[in-house]
C-alpha cells in the first residue's frame, strides 16, 4: 500500500467507529426523529466514502470483500444530491454496513495509528 493509503484507512476506521457509537443506543426511529443525528451520520458516511476513493487500487485490493464501489456511490449521493438523502439508507449503512467495514479494515489501520486512539 502507499503510505497515504495508512492515514486514508485510519481515516475511515475512526469515521466507522464514531458513527456506529453514535447509533449504538438508538433506534432507527429515534435516528428519523433527530436532525442533528442525521446530519452527523450522513457527515461520518461521507468522509468514509471519501477516503475509500482515495486510496490505491492497490488497497481496495488487498480488501476485496469490501463494496468500494457502494462505499464511494454512497458518498457521491450524500454530497450531489443532497435533496434528495434516503435517510433509512443511512441508517441501514450504519447499522449493518459499519460493523464489517471496521472488522476488515483495522488490523491494516492499526499498525499507523497511535495507542491513544
């Protein structure tokens, strides 16, 4: 992998984690009923999306089980047609799409990120 590629993972890995312990004590009702919490999702899906299409072909390589694809579409969607956000498709990335997404990610994040994150 690049050496971008590192901070590009772990990038993704902290947007992951952060969205999903924002999910973690809420429904998908409660998430409908929350603006500020569909704006922080849709923000934390994004920047997912954004470092999945930065990183090297050779990185979305080495994890192929991965929808990169998906993940950048999602991202693409959230941004340029913003009018138009399916927020139960937010919801289903964030509780069912995350939790796989961290599992394959972070052992390739962990070795550039710091203890203390």
């Amino acid at each position: 992998m690049q050496p971008d590629d590192q901070s590009l993972l772990v990038d993704m890995l902290l947007a992951a984690r952060e969205a999903r312990e924002l999910a973690k004590d809420c429904s998908v009702e409660e998430f409908l009923d929350d603006r500020l919490l569909q704006l922080a999702m849709e923000r934390l899906v994004q920047n997912i999306g954004e470092a999945a299409g930065h990183l090297s072909p050779r990185a979305h390589a080495m994890l192929p089980a991965l929808p990169w694809e998906d993940t950048v579409g999602m991202r693409h969607r959230l941004v340029h047609a913003y009018r138009r956000v399916d927020l139960a498709k937010v919801w289903e990335v964030v509780a069912e799409d995350l939790n796989p997404l961290i599992a394959a990610i972070d052992p390739l994040a962990a070795s550039s990120r710091p203890e203390d994150q």
